[in-house]
C-alpha cells in the first residue's frame, strides 16, 4: 500500500514527484520525461530537471529543480490531452499509469470551467499546457509505473490548504484557489487546516491526489513501514515544515497469510432522551441505509442522567449521510466521525445440504478464515427459523443440530 501525507504542508505536483523519487530514487525516468516533453511541444525549450536535499522547518526533504524556457501557450483542454497521449506512447506508459496522466488532465480542465464558469466549447488555459504541468503529472505516473505503485492501494491524509493570495496568469485569487475547491468538492475530499498565508494544495497536486487516493484517512493504517519519501515545497513556511511524506508499506502480521486491513468510519454520539423504542427504530434505519454495525451502550451523562452511547460503522462513503440520520432520527446535536482501520478476516458465503427427520434442508453458513486457517463456521440464523417452523422442532435443538454436522464438515469432526 502507499499513504500520501499533505495534511501538514498540502501538495504540489511537484512535491508528490520528488517524494516518490525521495522514495524510489528513479531520478532518471524523470529526465527521460523532461526529455518526452521537450521534444513533443514545439514551444518548449530543453528542460533541466535536478533533485537536491534541501532543509524545511529543520528537516530533510529532496527538492525538484526545474530549468526551462518556454513560450506561453493558451490550449484547449482537447488539444492539452492530445499531447498528454502522444507523450504517454513515447514513454511507453501502460493503461492505468496513462489513464492517471488523461485523467488529471480533464481533471484540471473541468475545474477551471466550473470555476470561471467557461463555456466547455470555448475554454482554453495558461497552466494546462504548461511545461511543468506536464512534467508533475507524466512524472508522477512513470515512476508510479516503474515502482509498481500503480497497482497498490492508495490511501491519504485530509490535505492541507492554506491561506492568503496567491497570484496567477488571471492576477490574484484567494487561497484556497478556486479549482483547488472545486476538485475537493467533485470527490467529496475532507480537508485539514493549518495557521498558513500561502497556497498549500495546488491544481495539480489536488487533481493528481483525488485520482490516486479514494480512501482518505485521518491515521495510518495497519501496515509494516518500508519505505518513507519526503518532497520539499519551493519556500519556507513560517508555522510547519514544508514537506510532504508518502509511505509504501505491507499488511503485517498474519493478515500477510489471507484477509486484510481496512478502514471503516466510526461514528458515535451520546443521547439521554431517546426512549427504547425509538433506539430500536434507529438501529434499523441504520442497518437499512447501510451501516456494517450498530451498538447502542448504556452510559451515565452528565448530572448522572442515564443515558445511552451509539456507536455505528459505516464505510467512508456513507458516514455523511449515515450522521445526518442519527441526527435526524435522535436529535442529537452533534456526530463524531473517526477513520479507524480495522484487520479483517476472509469471509465465505456457503450454501450446505442437510437431512433432518427425513427432510432435506439448503442452509446458509459464513465461514471465516485466515491463510485458510478456518476461525469460524456460523449457519445463518433465518435459515435456522425457517427449518425450525418447518420441521416443529425448537429453535436451539435445530441450532444444536445444525452446528454439530458443520463441525464434522468444515472442523474434521472436532
């Protein structure tokens, strides 16, 4: 897996590309790159490309230093794409490092329409052509192709805006840019928040973040660390190292074997006023608008009111709108949101065949394992109320019965 960690300093396209190379140590496809782009657009002069340590706040990063003489270009957002393909053919990109490359592009157009609100047709840009523009993104995909981080699982931290003015080819714009909004909002990113006058996240790190990152987190996941890169911004920042981390790692331990690790969404709030019944209405309602779990706790509030915690796991996506629920349905005034990972097991639905008083019964059973290690077989409980009407027999003697024939199946007869 591979973590992208802005939610110190933000991200730049640059900084994301001399962390991987901080991480990889693949200065050469860079200039291979620089190279591609140099001699594919006709306005484009040589581009010099080196890496150099440098210190932010105290601390180590590798900083890209780019040298280059160019000609400014307005393109259409067509005509930007068609030299992205051209350059990713010359580069012998595969598909998903040049469906990274086509789709940051589009990315970064469709923001600045939505955001000036250009017609689609008659849109044409200074950045989107750029030099540079092409060497963060072409970059980035090569060395996430040539490390094979094309295939990992991308995680990141709630970016780092900013604050302030930064000025561009249209003069200046507040910070947050505009775009950068705009493509947090299309993905429906949570961002984090530093004391900062300067521009953190920019265009193109926030296009080529919300392409490789679905899972925003707000800790690390369960990993074994193996490798750790860290990308310099242009200046120092005067509250927090300008710096951006990006951290390969593995699952660890015996989820090496099978299974695997997660992350969840944890949401809890605390209500003293909401009778039983309408607990249990909740619970339902969540499970039905697709919570993986809900516990409701006794607690004791405050004044020694009894009260009650609620605790529902949701996947990220769902949070939102799971929240608004609890919300809604309890009146509480406020939901706390958590990204937890948590390690997983394998999961296997089954359907099984078996013969009770003369009668043959199909009944479902989850079985759990890990390295294919068996942890658990459990028969689906309405099956068991089903051949418990059907046969007349009590429920406990068909869950009895049941489980000592699944023991002799999946356990060996233990």
């Amino acid at each position: 897996m591979l973590v992208i960690d802005p939610r110190m300093a933000g991200i730049s396209g640059d900084m994301l590309l001399s962390a991987l190379v901080d991480l990889t140590g693949m200065e050469e496809e860079v200039q291979e790159v620089a190279e591609v782009i140099s001699s594919t657009l006709d306005y484009v002069d040589r581009i010099k490309v080196e890496f150099r340590d440098v210190r932010r706040g105290g601390l180590r990063g590798r900083r890209m230093i780019v040298t280059l003489k160019e000609r400014v270009e307005r393109l259409w957002a067509s005509e930007a794409l068609r030299h992205a393909e051209d350059m990713c053919r010359n580069l012998g990109l595969g598909e998903k490092a040049s469906a990274l490359v086509r789709n940051a592009i589009n990315e970064l157009a469709n923001a600045e329409i939505s955001a000036h609100g250009y017609e689609p047709e008659k849109a044409h840009f200074h950045e989107l052509g750029s030099a540079d523009t092409f060497l963060d993104v072409l970059g980035v995909a090569s060395i996430l192709q040539g490390s094979k981080l094309i295939d990992e699982l991308v995680y990141t931290t709630p970016p780092a805006l900013g604050g302030g003015y930064v000025e561009v080819s249209h003069g200046y714009l507040p910070v947050p840019t505009p775009a950068v909004l705009e493509i947090l909002r299309r993905h429906n990113y949570r961002v984090s928040s530093v004391p900062v006058e300067a521009e953190l996240t920019t265009p193109t790190g926030a296009a080529l973040l919300v392409n490789l990152a679905s899972v925003v987190v707000d800790t690390l996941p369960l990993m074994r660390i193996e490798g750790v890169g860290v990308g310099a911004g242009e200046r120092e920042l005067d509250r927090v190292p300008n710096l951006l981390r990006v951290i390969r790692g593995s699952e660890s331990g015996q989820l090496s074997m099978g299974g695997g690790v997660e992350i969840v969404t944890l949401l809890e709030t605390n209500v003293d006023d909401v009778p039983g019944e309408v607990l249990g209405h909740v619970i339902n309602e969540l499970m039905r608008q697709g919570a993986l779990d809900v516990s409701v706790l006794p607690a004791t509030g405050k004044k020694g009111r009894p009260a009650h915690l609620i605790r529902v796991l949701s996947n990220p996506w769902a949070a939102e709108e799971l929240a608004t629920l609890l919300m809604r349905e309890t009146g509480t005034l406020g939901v706390r949101l958590m990204d937890v990972p948590r390690m997983v097991a394998e999961r296997d639905l089954r359907t099984v065949r078996l013969e009770l008083l003369g009668r043959s019964y199909e009944i479902r059973v989850k079985v759990s394992s890990i390295g294919g290690k068996v942890l658990s077989v459990k028969p689906e409980h309405d099956d068991l109320v089903r051949i418990s009407r059907e046969a007349g027999i009590p429920l406990r003697r068909v869950e009895d019965y049941v489980r000592s024939r699944l023991a002799g199946s999946f356990w060996g007869g233990r």
